[in-house]
C-alpha cells in the first residue's frame, strides 16, 4: 500500500481499491467545500449591502433633521407674520391671544 509519486502524477492512485470505496465521502466532501465557499461570498455580499443601506439611511436621516428644521423655521409664527407682510396680504396677524372654545 505504498504511494508513490508517480502513481499520484499518472493518475493510478485513483484506480486503487481503497480509494474507490471512498469516491462517495470525496464527493461530499468537495460538495460541502462549494457550499462553504459559497456561503462565504454570499456573507460578504450581503455585509456590503448592509453597509451601504446602513450609509444610506444615516444620509435620509440627516436630510429628514434638516427638513424638519427648515420646517419649523418657517412655520413660526413671527416667519408667517413677515411673509404675510411681504405679500400685502389682507390676512393680518391676530393682536388678541387665543380664547378656549368649550
């Protein structure tokens, strides 16, 4: 049962009796190599992913602040005054503070 290298080289070794017991556990074995492989890209690519939504909501994040910031800005009640002001319009600004209706 001695292995030489040119037995290995020529291809023999895969004739041997012991070894042909064994084509099943070496396909499975190559099979399972695949599949890990496989599974490995496919992490990768998937952590790539979500890095790039984890960027990309991080950015919509800091557009809805400023959003809501320029929204507030303009929706003050001195910003509405001023606008109204600027148009000439015949809306005024109430001189008398808010009554409760019950």
């Amino acid at each position: 049962m001695k292995i030489r290298l040119q037995e290995i080289l020529n291809g023999q070794i895969l004739t041997r009796d012991t070894l042909k017991k064994q084509y099943k556990l070496i396909g499975l074995a190559a099979l399972l190599l695949v599949v890990y492989i496989y599974a490995g890209y496919y992490a990768q690519t998937q952590f790539g992913r979500m890095t790039q939504m984890q960027k990309e909501l991080k950015e919509a994040e800091y557009e809805l602040q400023t959003l809501q910031s320029e929204l507030t800005e303009i929706t003050k009640q001195s910003a509405l005054a001023d606008e109204l002001k600027k148009r000439d319009s015949k809306v005024k600004e109430s001189t008398q503070s808010p009554k409760r209706i019950r």
